[in-house]
C-alpha cells in the first residue's frame, strides 16, 4: 500500500504540526480529552478503500507519532450536506485538524468556511474540498494516471486493435469540477487531443459522471449507445467504478466493446480484466507494508514455531497414528526431512488447512449471494454441493496464480520460457478459458463434467489437502444455504487483495428467519 501509506504518514505529519505539537496547547472547553481530536472524513464507501485501507492506514500512522492523538472517522455516504453537518459537530465536539476527502469538492465551501472561523486546519486527502482555505493537501498525480491511460489506449489505436480509423470512443468523466477529473482529463489530453484533431480518434458521447457512481455510468451509457445505434468502437471512463457501471449496460444489451480508462483498482476491475470485459487497470494502492508489520509478523512466527515445536516434542515422546507422527517416523528412519524442515512443513500444513479452507469459504458463499437462484438451488437440493464446491473455487478463486519452475525451455503461446525461469501462472483466467468452458463468466452449479478447475494445482504440487477442503466446503455450504435463505449485504464486502490470499476482508449480511 505505498502511496496510500506514505499519505497516510504525510496526513499524520501535517497534523502533528499544525494541530497537536509544538504551539498553543490550550483547551476551549473540550478537556483535555478533546486538545487532541482528529477528524478523517470520508467521502462515501465507494470505493471502499477509505473505509477498508486509507482510514486505518492513517490512524496508524498518528499513532505513531503522538499515542494521545483520538482518531474519529465519519462517512458522509456521498452527501456534501451530510458533510457538512459532520464538520460542524466536529467542530462542536472540540477537533484540532479535520481530515477531508470531499464527498463533493464543488459544494466543499461552506466546510472549509466553518473550519477557517473556528480555526481549525482543514488537510485534503485524494479527493479535496475547494473554493476555500486548506492547511494543505496530499494527493497523488491525476494528471499522470490520465496520461498513462491515454498512452495505452493510443498504443491500441495504432497497433489496429481497434480497427479502422477514426476509431469512434465514448468517453466519461469524473464529478464536474472535482480536482481529480479536471487533472486526469488534463492527462488524457495531452496524449488524446492530437488523435482527435488528426482524425484518428472520433469522440462520439462524452458525459460528466455525478458522484463518479458506477449506476450514473451505466445510464450515461445506455444513452450513448441509443444516441448512436451502438456505433461506438470503445468506451473511455476514469477508474474501475465507472469502468463497471459501463460494462453492467454492455452486458445488459449482450454487446462486446472494449472498455479502457481503468485505475484505482478494485476487485470488479481486476476480474473484469480476467475476462477481457475491462482492458487496463493503473494500480496506485498496495496492500503489503512488510516493513512497518516486519516485528509483528516475526513475532508471530516466533510463537507458531514455538508451539509447533512442543507439538512435535510431545509426538516423538508418545507417538499416535497421525500425520505428525508419520513424518517423525520418516525422519527417524533416515528419510531427509531435518528437524527444521519438520517444523517448517507441519507449520505450512496448518496455515494451509485453515486459512484457505476460511477464505475460500466467504468466497464461495459470496458469490453465491450474488447469484440468489443458485443459492435457493443449493438450499434446496444439498446432493448438488460437492459441484458447487468446484463451480465457485473455478469462479471466485481465493487464489489467482501459482508459481511453476520449467526443467528445460519451452514454447507457450509463442513465447520461450528458458529452464529455470520462475513462472508465476494465472490460474484464475484458465478457470474461465471460454476455449475450455461454455459460457465461463456464467455460474452455474449444475454444469455436467466440467474440465478440472487449476485452483488446486496439478501435478506433483497439486493440493494435499484438496480432499478435506473439498468436505469441508461442502458441508459448510449446504448447511449455511440451508439455514439462512433470502442472504442481503448489509454493508461492504471489500475483497483482500489478489496479490495474496483473497477472498472477502468482510461480509455482512442478513436472511430470512428459517420457516
């Protein structure tokens, strides 16, 4: 998460300066309770990160400079009077510094105005308030995501992928006004407007998209697309959200036209890209931060080898019949497993008999949700588990890739891969190969001898635990379709990223009471 991690450290920084350090430490009738109240104000939860990832990620990081500091967090769900009204009894309860990202920077005025007469600082984050004073903004560069967009959307026009010239686009912005659409287009054009003037590119619809919201997206399209008799060669939007909204209309009308202009990456975009629905993505958020987790993660390395090692202990002075047993047994006999390399793979056969069995579990009953026929067909015939076991694992993968190491060079798909090179192979996009499934984006449980989904692996390295995950995915699926009928999302369900183990960060829901 580098650019939302050194934000959120710039954020924290700023605000140390200006409102809790070094200056006037007086109290106006708050206590001193209040002498050090912070205020992160997101915009809505979409996307979800503000929520998810940057809020934390800032609380985080000031609580590491100052432990005193009280970090509160509000969500305007995308209403500049919400905001507003949250402002003010922020500014009521005693906050130093307010933490804005604008749920419409165009209306942001009267925000900023409260703030300036109470003398409060005002940071913008991403997306910031106008049209007023601000202590000071942290931003990252619109203008070169809008060019980096461009240039490979150019690099498509040129090569021909878009057929003949003039290529018709319909392009759709960001909220009128707002900071990040004024720059981004501004780094657009500059690689764009020498297409259109030359008369390469043809701009056919263009549309300000209100709040940036995906169903405004789909709208606008929808009329683009009546307005030219589906004569457009490829839509142009500003980031995965309007980049979804416009494939959701396209997918409504059954029609295939690329679509480009994705950034800000979210979990949509990235299978969007699986499937060819979406063409690019510019990633400005990475999850890791193994640098500041660094003596967390070895402490609790240090704790799981300690208690694998008893574990193991304990064994070698009373053998059973169990796996850990079998494996001292080997390794006694003379077999090459040394006592590390024991601790070391007892320790992965744990992680990976309960995180991934854990995860891919939400991922299933996620995507189930989302496909209420299937969950009802589930619930009500159980014999149908086992295969919706291994229609959502080739679906809605936890994992996306896995690494093989060729023994000698070989040729795939015109490309030489010489021995030794370490592949990392996308097995989530062979799980919808259309040349290998009929209709693969379509879930569907009740597909008849399907080809094996690769979530498993295959070969010498393929699963050991495949058959207990299979069991218990299978009789968590049929009890949970069973016993919570009707299943709604009563709040985000962010997915962690695809880099690592996926699957739903969080999944909150409601259902029906069992008749």
């Amino acid at each position: 998460m580098k650019r939302l991690r050194y934000g959120a450290i710039a954020c924290a920084s700023i605000l140390l300066v200006s409102a809790c350090g070094g200056g006037n430490d007086s109290d106006t009738g708050g206590g001193a309770a209040a002498a050090k109240l912070v205020y992160f104000m997101a915009p809505n939860t979409t996307p979800t990160r503000y929520i998810q990832q940057d809020g934390p990620a800032f609380e985080k990081a000031i609580k590491a400079l100052d432990p005193s500091v009280e970090v509160k967090f509000v969500n305007a769900g995308g209403d500049s009077n919400q905001q507003l009204a949250q402002a003010n009894a922020a500014l009521a309860a005693g906050a130093k510094a307010l933490v804005v990202v604008a749920a419409d920077p165009n209306t942001s005025a009267g925000l900023l105005q409260a703030a300036e007469q109470a003398k409060v600082p005002v940071i913008g984050y991403e997306n910031p308030p106008i049209k007023g004073t601000m202590y000071a903004q942290v931003i990252f560069d619109p203008e070169k995501v809008g060019v980096q967009q461009a240039t490979y959307f150019a690099e498509q026009v040129a090569a021909g992928k878009l057929g003949a010239k003039p290529v018709k686009i319909s392009r759709q912005y960001g909220n009128k006004g707002d900071v990040y659409t004024t720059q981004m287009l501004a780094g657009q054009n500059t690689v764009l407007d020498p297409l259109i003037s030359s008369g390469d590119v043809q701009v056919v619809c263009e549309d300000y998209i209100k709040d940036w919201a995906p169903d405004n997206a789909t709208k606008a399209t929808e009329q683009c697309l009546t307005k030219t008799q589906n004569g457009v060669n490829a839509f142009f939007g500003f980031y995965d959200g309007i980049t979804a909204g416009i494939i959701a209309a396209l997918k409504g009308k059954n029609l295939k036209i690329p679509v480009y202009g994705g950034q800000n990456p979210e979990l949509t975009g990235l299978q969007y890209m699986l499937t060819g629905d979406q063409q690019d993505d510019v990633l400005k958020a990475f999850f890791w931060n193994a640098a500041n987790d660094a003596p967390i993660i070895l402490r609790a390395w240090d704790e799981l080898d300690a208690y694998v090692d008893g574990m193991v202990a304990e064994r070698r002075h009373t053998l059973t019949d169990d796996l850990i047993s079998d494996l001292i047994r080997a390794e006694d006999d003379g077999d090459r497993l040394a006592h590390d390399e024991l601790l070391m793979l007892v320790s992965g056969l744990l992680i990976a008999g309960t995180d991934t069995t854990r995860n891919q579990l939400a991922a299933s009953a996620h995507v189930l949700h989302e496909h209420p026929d299937q969950w009802a067909l589930l619930a009500e015939h159980p014999e149908l588990a086992p295969k919706a076991v291994e229609e959502t694992m080739r679906h809605s993968p936890i994992a996306f890739a896995t690494m093989r190491t060729p023994v000698e060079d070989v040729e795939l798909g015109g490309v030489s891969i010489p021995a030794g090179t370490l592949v990392l192979v996308n097995s989530a996009a062979a799980n919808r190969d259309p040349a290998a499934y009929d209709d693969p984006d379509r879930l569907d449980i009740t597909r008849e001898s399907p080809p094996a989904m690769l979530t498993f692996g295959g070969g010498m390295h393929y699963c050991l635990g495949v058959h207990l995950a299979r069991i218990e995915l299978v009789e968590a699926l049929t009890v949970i379709t069973r016993r919570m009928p009707n299943p709604r999302l009563t709040g985000p369900a962010p997915w962690k990223p695809l880099t690592g183990m996926s699957g739903p960060a969080s999944m909150p829901i409601e259902f029906d009471a069992e008749h």
